[in-house]
C-alpha cells in the first residue's frame, strides 16, 4: 500500500477549504485545514504536510506573510508552498517570484486545482527534486 500524502489548505474562508477539502481528498491524499493564519505554523508542524496551499487575501495576516514566517519550517519538512487565490494570474505570478514560493492555482478553477495538487503529488512520489506550479 502507497503512502498517504497530505495536503494543508489555509484560507479564512471556509466555504473554500470545506470546498477544495472534498475535491481533493481520496485514497492517496489526506486534506487538513486550517482557517485563518493564527495557529497555522502550530498546526504546520503537528501535520507535516507535503504541500501546503496558501490563501494570500487573508485578513490580519496574509499569505504572503505568513509565507515568509512558514518557508524556512517548510523547507525543513519538505513541504511545497503555492498560493490559492482568487487574484489574477499575473498577481499570482509576481507573488510567487517575490516569495520564492513553488507555484500558484486559481481559485474557482476546479480542474486546475485537482490537476496542479495531483501532478505536484505524483512528481513528489517520483522523485523530482522541484515541480513548477505554474
């Protein structure tokens, strides 16, 4: 039996995580969220996720701020970090470049989001050293 990867989503909204939580979980992944960005380097430790999907328009916190907090605890664990947004791409794209993060996906795009998080995985499972989100 294959390992049981697992993902993290952190969003303040949880109309979103109780949304990509059902798309994505299966067999071979495990979904945890977490709402808002306190208490999330908590649970980041306690959960080791594989990758860690990061909402950037949160209030107090952002993501890309706790992005900052989380990247050096992240590379420790092996975990990847992409946005999940609802900004536009090229928003997205400066965001990733500024934040040395590993990729972005849009939210509402639903295809996108099971394809970038199941490609991310099975690279992972693979292998590869470094997956473009993008």
């Amino acid at each position: 039996m294959q390992h049981k990867q697992t993902v993290m989503i952190i969003d303040d909204d949880e109309i979103h995580l109780y949304t990509a939580k059902g798309l994505l979980s299966s067999d071979q992944i495990e979904v945890v969220t977490h709402q808002g960005s306190f208490g999330a380097t908590t649970q980041l430790k306690h959960v080791r996720p594989d990758l860690l999907l990061l909402d950037v328009n949160m209030p107090a916190l952002s993501g890309a701020k706790l992005a900052e907090i989380v990247k050096p605890l992240c590379r420790e664990m092996n975990t990847a970090i992409f946005f999940y947004s609802s900004n536009d791409e090229d928003t997205l794209r400066t965001l990733v470049a500024t934040n040395e993060v590993q990729g972005y996906i849009c939210k509402g795009d639903i295809a996108a989001l099971r394809n970038k998080v199941h490609d991310y995985l099975a690279a992972m499972r693979n292998g590869a050293d470094r997956v473009s989100g993008n």
